[in-house]
C-alpha cells in the first residue's frame, strides 16, 4: 500500500485545520523552538496564565479529541464515518495519591461505558502508573520487599486492575495496558499475565503493550506463547517500537549497567519486524494491534496477511495511531478494509500538556516525522487549491 493520496489522508479535515497542522509540525520541526513552547507552557501553567484558549487553539485540538467525553465522541463519529474505529484515554499524568488513583480507574470504567452505546469505541486503555505508585511498581519489579502498608497498597493496585477488566468484558470490550519504563515494567507485566490467565480464556479482553527497541521483548513474546500454550488463554498484544529510548539509555547510563535499548534504530526495526512475523505465526493465540506510524512496518503485516490469506477484517489484527499522527496511513487501511484505531487521548487542557510535550518531542526527535507530515500537508493544501481553480 502506497500511503500516499493526501484526499484520502485528509479527508476529514478543513482548511482551516490543515493549515493549523501545517504551521504546528513547521515549529516542532525547530527542536529549539520546542524547547523554548515547552519551557513557555510550563512556566504560563505554573504561573495560572489565562493560557488555555492559546494552547487548545495552537496544539491541543490537533492531538487531542476534548477536553470532555461528549467534546470527545464528536471526533469518535466523525472518524468512524471513515471506518475508523478509536479507543478514548483521559490523559491526565502525574497522579500521587490512592483519591488520584481511583479518580483514575473511574476515568477508565467511563471510557469502558462509553462502549456500551457505541460500537466505534472497540478498545479502552489505561496506564499502570496511574493505578498507583511508581515507586511500588519499582520496588516489586526489583524483588524488594513491601512494608504492610506498602502490601495493602499493592492489593489495591491489583483490584483496580480486576475491576477494570471485569468490567471490561461484560461489557465485551477489550483494554490496552499501556508499557512505561524497563525499571517499571517486570511488576507491570507480571500483573497483566495474571489478568491475562483470568480474563483471556474465551477472548483477548487483556491486552500487555510491548515496547520492540527492548533488547529482550523478542524473548519475551515467546514467553508470552509458551504461557498461553501451557495455561490454555489468548494473547493480547500492542506491538510498538517505545517512547522512552532517551531516558532509559541516559539512567543506565548514570547508573552504570548496560542499556535494555538496541543500539541502533535499524536493529529496533528487525526487532519490530520479528515480533510482528511470530504473532503472524502464531495468530490463533495471539491478537495484535500493531502501534505504529511506520509505513513499512504497516506493509509488511498486509504482506503476511495477503500471504497467510487472512481476511483484511481478520479479528486479530488491529493497526493503530495517534490521533494527529500518519493520518494517511490509518486513512489508507481504513478505505481499504483493514480494522483501523485512533488512540484519542483527552482531558482539561493544561493536565493534558505532558502528553502535548511528548508529542512534539516525538515528532522534534524522529528524524523525518515532522517532515513527512509537512510534505502530506502541503500536498493536500496544493491540491484543493488547484481543485479550486
Ligand atoms: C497506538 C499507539 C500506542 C502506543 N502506546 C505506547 C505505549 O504504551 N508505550 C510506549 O512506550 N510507547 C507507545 N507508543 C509510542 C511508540 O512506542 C513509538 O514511540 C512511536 O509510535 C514511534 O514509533 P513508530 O513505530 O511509530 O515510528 P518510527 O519512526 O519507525 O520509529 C521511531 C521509534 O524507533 C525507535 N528508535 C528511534 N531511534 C532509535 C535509535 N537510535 N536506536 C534504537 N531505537 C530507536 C524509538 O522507539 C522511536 O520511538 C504508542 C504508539 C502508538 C501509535
């Protein structure tokens, strides 16, 4: 598949967006110019500025659906008149507290009842970190011991999960555990195995995120198979290639042992293509949604599919991005069939910037994301123009 009509790519955006898309990858193309909006955001934010209004008109409405879930499933219907199917988050980070926790597993069962009267929102997701401590996650995932307080903590991590999948499947729906950082992650993986077990019999309602620039995930999909062989469950799995290169690589770095990261972006790409052909192979237990805007990568799951002949709606292949991002590629497979997802995330403007400031660091850092999307942009504008004429 080419990627390449820009009609198709931009169909559902006007004018008026397509140049504010423009003007914003043109500035995030400026890593200095991204350094300076971030340190700008922060300090208006700390500062209480009446900054809102600047932010949702500049940046938030072109990567985020809302600032509520009604503002929100306006951009779910009018993805799905394109075959697009979404799955909501509300993105709000930094939660501290067991009230911000449980204000967070309530966010998460709304998503999940946002499904229930509409069929475009197949998927919900949540972060572990917002389901309690980071430091809790870290300390299970390095084997130390939790003081009583820290064990009923833990139980109540463990119940925010349950209640989060048992209300997820019967409802019918599916739900993405988003992947945070390596030092994080065995205590997060060992949780969502154990739902897998619980949940995953009859159908994949628990799905683990695995982050391919890890030197280790290749092992670990395959772990992920005996264990589903052995206890009889399916696999969920969002495939992504991982956010966190530069502070995983600088705290080993500072802490002298050697980084979990391929070394280079090419190895993380063969990592990525492994991954994607062993679920291929494996597909009667494992279910994917392929996270990604990387257009080979998106070709080489048709190529399988083709070859394998599965049917392009096949049920356990999903292709996903963000909601701003590589529009033509979820445009692309929509139009031709494939089952399409737009991460959407959401929430009050200012708690949602982390999430904005990882964007633009995403698409400043990735050599040629910004660009790719400022070559689509401008062809499209250049088309309607002449439309016109
Ligand atoms: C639907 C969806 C859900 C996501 N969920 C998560 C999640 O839960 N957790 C998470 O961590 N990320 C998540 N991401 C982000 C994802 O991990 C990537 O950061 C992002 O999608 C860019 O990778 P790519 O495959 O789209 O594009 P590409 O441009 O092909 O790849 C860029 C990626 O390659 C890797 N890379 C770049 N340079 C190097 C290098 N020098 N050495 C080694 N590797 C390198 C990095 O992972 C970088 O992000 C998600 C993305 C999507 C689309």
């Amino acid at each position: 598949m080419s990627f390449k009509s820009t009609k198709t790519a931009f169909s559902i955006k006007n004018n008026f967006e397509l140049k504010r898309a423009y003007l914003l990858f043109k500035l995030i193309s400026y890593p200095f110019l991204v350094g300076l909006g971030k340190f700008l955001i922060m300090i208006s934010v700390k500062l209480r500025l009446p900054v809102d209004g600047l932010i949702r008109l500049f940046v938030f409405d072109h990567f985020c659906a809302g600032i509520d879930e009604k503002d929100s499933i306006k951009i779910v219907n009018l993805l799905a008149t394109k075959n697009v199917k979404s799955y909501l988050h509300y993105s709000v980070e930094g939660a501290n507290s067991e009230k911000d926790y449980d204000d967070c597993l309530n966010s998460t069962i709304k998503t999940l009842e946002a499904s229930i009267i509409n069929l475009s929102l197949p998927f919900s997701v949540f972060k572990p970190t917002g389901y309690g401590s980071t430091i809790l996650f870290e300390k299970k995932s390095s084997n130390v011991s939790f003081t009583k307080g820290e064990s009923e903590e833990w139980k109540r991590i463990i119940e925010r999960f349950r209640v989060t999948f048992s209300r997820a499947k019967s409802i019918g729906i599916s739900v993405f555990v988003d992947a945070e950082e390596s030092w994080i992650q065995p205590a997060i993986d060992e949780l969502v195995e154990d739902m897998m077990l619980e949940f995953n019999k009859e159908r994949p309602i628990v799905f683990n995120t695995v982050q391919m620039y890890r030197n280790d995930r290749f092992e670990y999909l395959k772990s992920l198979n005996e264990k589903s062989l052995k206890h009889g469950f399916k696999v969920g799995v969002k495939l992504v290639r991982g956010a966190y290169m530069e502070i995983e690589r600088t705290r080993a770095l500072k802490n002298n042992y050697p980084s979990p990261i391929c070394d280079t972006k090419e190895e993380t790409d063969i990592q990525y293509d492994k991954g994607i052909d062993f679920m291929f192979k494996n597909i009667d237990r494992f279910c994917m949604l392929l996270g990604s805007h990387n257009e080979k990568s998106a070709n080489k799951a048709i190529d399988l599919a083709t070859k394998n002949f599965l049917p392009k709606d096949h049920q356990n292949l999903s292709f996903g991005q963000l909601y701003g991002m590589s529009d033509n590629i979820t445009f692309s497979l929509a139009e031709s069939g494939y089952r399409v997802l737009k991460y959407l995330p959401y929430g009050p403007v200012k708690e949602v910037v982390p999430y904005l400031i990882r964007r633009a660091n995403e698409n400043s850092s990735v050599s040629g994301q910004s660009n790719r999307e400022l070559d689509m942009i401008s062809k499209e504008l250049k088309r309607r123009k002449e439309l016109k004429t």
